[in-house]
C-alpha cells in the first residue's frame, strides 16, 4: 500500500519555530514527528512507498529528511508559497494520486499528528471492511468539537454524516486526520472537487463520500497529540520525554 502524508501547510500557529522549518519535522522525544509516524508503519511491513505532499518553501526539508531513510520516499512539491496560494488538502491528494499514477490502497495521513498505539490496527480494520474507512474518537468539549471533524455513526460503524468544523456539533466523535482509502474509493475523487466539494480540510472529502458510498469508523484504541499552537507542542514534548518506542 501507499501512504500518503501530508505535509503543504504553513503552521502559522507556531510561529517562529515554523516560520521557515516544517512542523512535521520538528524533534519530539528525540525523533521528528515524521520519523514517529513512518517508524510505526515499517514495523508493519505493509508500506511499499511514502509519499510526503509538501509546498515550494519547503520541499527541499523533506528531500534531505527522506535520502536519509532506508524506506522509498517520494517529495512532491505542490507548488505553493503561502497560505494564500495553497491547494488545500484535498487537491493535494489529488496531485500526489495524478504525479504518482497511485491506483492501490493509500494510507493518508496528516504529517503533524502523533499516536501512542499502531496504526497497523487501523489498516487491518480497514481491509476488513473493504471501503474507506477513518478513526473515531470521543470528545466532550463543544469547543473543541467546533475545530476538527465531527460524525455520526450508526451501530455498525458506518458514518452517516460527519461535518468539517461545525458551528453547532451534532455528536462528539470527532475524526483525527488518518484515512483509508481503496482504489474503487480514490477514483472519485475527481468527482468530488468537480461536485465542489470543499477543499482546504481533508475531512471534507469524507463529508462528501459517506453521503455516496459506505465509509466506517474505527474507534481510536489509543490518544493521538495534535501539534497545533506553541503550548501543545510543549505538551506533547513532556509527554514524549524519555519514551523509547
């Protein structure tokens, strides 16, 4: 399978240290955010190839990142130089899915997020399903709700709505950005950005493709750590502190 990580934003949040350095590089436990993410899934064996979808600024971290890895990496420049030019998220997998010919499973993922279990256990509930699928996880605070994706789900795990953002949350599962996708489900991804679906976020995509085809929600086994502002990424390095994993 491919995974695909995505990593074309700006980070404006967490300004100086991203001004001119990507975040998912920054150290966190002694090892970037990426090395986390893609040490986790070679323990898997189930990746033949990464693919890091990054902007113009900064491109060249990632190429010096990935020649230095025993893994085959592939550094897409999507031609952005700001905020204010980005494709978004997701003409971003679009780009990557059309530069690389990818036709197979794709593991997409957000390159700035962290997971305290394996994603390996996402892929095998994926591929038990057989459709696209993501991860679900309960959260009770409004607030928090009104800034991530948030879904319905019905008692076999299937989302029946999910909603980027929502000003009046309908649930509390709200979706961390990890997504699978098999092939039947890529190839409709030109239909959604032609259908309009939005394209900043990477959840708006399932937004649209729940309403069209069966997506399902695996409930996180675990926490994931959202390097977000300044005062998460203290957070998250105390908490990474001396963990060997």
């Amino acid at each position: 399978m491919i995974c695909m990580i995505l990593a074309a934003g700006y980070a404006t949040r967490l300004y100086p240290l991203t001004e001119h350095f990507p975040k998912p590089l920054l150290q966190v436990g002694g090892k970037t955010i990426l090395d986390w993410l893609t040490e986790d899934l070679e323990s898997t064996g189930e990746v033949r190839e990464y693919v890091v979808v990054t902007n113009h600024r900064f491109a060249e971290h990632f190429r010096q990142w990935a020649a230095e890895k025993p893994f085959a990496v592939t550094v897409l420049d999507d031609g952005s130089t700001c905020d204010a030019n980005r494709l978004g998220a997701v003409r971003d997998i679009q780009f990557a899915l059309e530069q690389r010919g990818i036709g197979e499973e794709t593991l997409v993922a957000a390159g700035d997020n962290l997971l305290d279990f394996s994603l390996g256990r996402f892929v095998e509930y994926a591929r038990a399903h057989g459709a696209p699928c993501v991860m679900r996880t309960w959260q009770a605070d409004l607030e928090k709700l009104k800034k991530t994706g948030v879904a319905r789900v019905d008692e076999d795990g299937r989302v029946v709505h999910m909603e980027e953002k929502p000003p009046h949350p309908a649930d509390h599962w709200c979706l961390p950005p990890f997504y699978y996708y098999p092939p039947q489900a890529l190839a409709l991804i030109p239909r959604a950005i032609a259908e309009g679906c939005p394209v900043d976020a990477p959840g708006s995509l399932v937004a649209w493709m729940c309403q069209r085809t069966p997506v399902y929600a695996m409930e996180m086994p675990g926490r994931r750590y959202d390097v977000g502002t300044l005062e998460t990424y203290r957070q998250v390095q105390n908490t990474y502190r001396g963990i060997v994993k």
